[in-house]
C-alpha cells in the first residue's frame, strides 16, 4: 500500500504529552517555575525556566551545546540551587528536603565512571541502599532488582572497571534505580556506544517504567524514544511539543543548532 499523501516523514505516533494540571497524581513529578541561574564568573545560564513532568512522561532535552541543559538537571536534585520553584513529588528543592530528593531523582551522568567507584557491580549497585542504612536483605533485594531492569543480573561480582562502556552505561543507570528514586535523569546516555551498545540502550530505557528526562544530542533515539520533546537555547525553554511536531520543523531546528535525524 503506498504511504497516505502529506502526512509527515515520522516513524512513531505519540500520544500528546501530558499537561500537568490534568495528571493522575495529585501533583507533577517535576515542576520546575520561573528558574534563573547564574555561575559565579557572572554567566546567566538560566533564564527563566519552567518544565512540568507527570508520571510515566519520558521526555527528551535537546539543544545547543552551552544551551543550559546540564545547568538545569544539576538543579533536579540540588547540586546547584537557582532563584525560582523546584518540586519534585510535591518536595520543594531546599537544604532540609535535600537527602528526600537526591533520593527521589536518580541523576546518571554522561560518564559512567563518574558513578562507578567500587571494586565490583554488586557493590556500586549497593552502594545507595547500604547509605540509607537499609537492612541488609532489603540491599540484596534492590540490588538484584535493578540489575534485573538493566538486564544485568549476570554482572554482580564483575569488576566494573573492566565493562565496556555500554555495559559500564547500564550500571550507572542500576547504581540509581536500586534507590527507588520517582524520576529518571540521564545526560548524553548514548554517547561513546557503538550501535549495538545503543540498541540495547534504548530498548532499555523504552521498558523502564519510569518518568524520564533525558539530555541528548542524539535525534534519532529521541524519534525512536521520546513522545515529547523540549527544545533549550540561552538558558530558555523555545519549544516544548510533541516530537514528531519538532522533528517536523526544520526551521525550529536549524535556528536552534540542531539537525534532522
């Protein structure tokens, strides 16, 4: 059958993300309001942000590099602290709520070295829950848990320093998911893979059920991934759409330093 006429050149259909307000919990996961941000040499990288998750969105961040993404997600769980309204699960971002939201938003970060430290998976997987003062049947549980959801469990006396970074990338997302945490915030995730590394990636992330913001330079897994899609250039949110909308516009994309897939 040949394709229907003037519909777009995109692969996936995607139910329209969520407005807030209409989610099924009582409040957002992530609700971000009016953030500014400055480093200390005077570099406003912040202007103004404002972002809305509910449960089970899975959302791409895209822009320019210099743009403020990385800036933004050191807020989600309080590395940096700007001017304006930061909750996660109805928590506001403050020094007393801090251990709640470190808890509640596993931040993954480009380089899985940054996370992996122990002399064994088992025990950067552990590391979390035994910093809880978890029991230690309920470590071994979550431990075995999220190397499950990695598709992992074979891994647990490997040494990490000696995976591949596909793999090492895996257990950085384990080291996070083993702490229960609501939402899921991973910078650059298939960066450095080879191609079977980043399928295996992105069937990952698609199965994990949990919000996700996700930082990327890479298109095409945000076509194959994402249902919606936040487009950040000078420290501004331009776009916030459904992603086959921003995909479809060249344009928007061109302007914002990025290109089709």
């Amino acid at each position: 059958m040949s394709p229907v006429k003037h519909q777009p050149a995109i692969e996936y259909v995607y139910p329209a993300p969520q407005d807030p307000s209409g989610c099924s919990t009582p409040e957002a996961v992530l609700s971000v309001d009016d953030l500014h941000f400055s480093y200390p040499d005077g570099h406003q990288a912040l202007r103004g942000v404002s972002l809305h998750l509910c449960e089970g969105d899975k959302v791409a961040l895209v822009g320019p590099n210099g743009a403020g993404k990385s800036t933004l997600m050191l807020h989600l769980n309080g590395i940096l602290m700007g001017k304006g309204a930061l909750t996660i699960s109805g928590l506001a971002l403050n020094h007393k709520n801090l251990p709640l939201i470190r808890a509640a938003v596993g931040l993954v970060f480009q380089n899985p070295d940054d996370q992996l430290f122990s002399p064994t998976v088992f025990e950067d997987v552990a590391f979390g829950p035994l910093h809880m003062g978890l029991p230690e049947a309920e470590v071994r549980s979550r431990v075995a848990e999220a190397l499950e959801a990695v598709r992992m469990s074979s891994f647990a006396e490997r040494l990490s320093h000696h995976l591949s970074v596909g793999e090492k990338k895996r257990i950085a997302i384990a080291t996070v998911l083993s702490m229960r945490p609501r939402m899921l915030v991973l910078d650059e995730p298939s960066a450095g893979l080879d191609p079977r590394a980043r399928r295996t990636l992105i069937n990952l992330l698609r199965d994990l059920p949990i919000t996700m913001l996700v930082s990327t330079h890479d298109l095409s897994m945000v076509k194959q991934l994402f249902p919606r899609t936040v487009i950040m250039d000078n420290g501004q949110i331009v776009a916030d759409d459904l992603t086959m909308n921003i995909l479809d516009n060249p344009s928007l994309l061109e302007a914002h330093g990025l290109e089709m897939p």
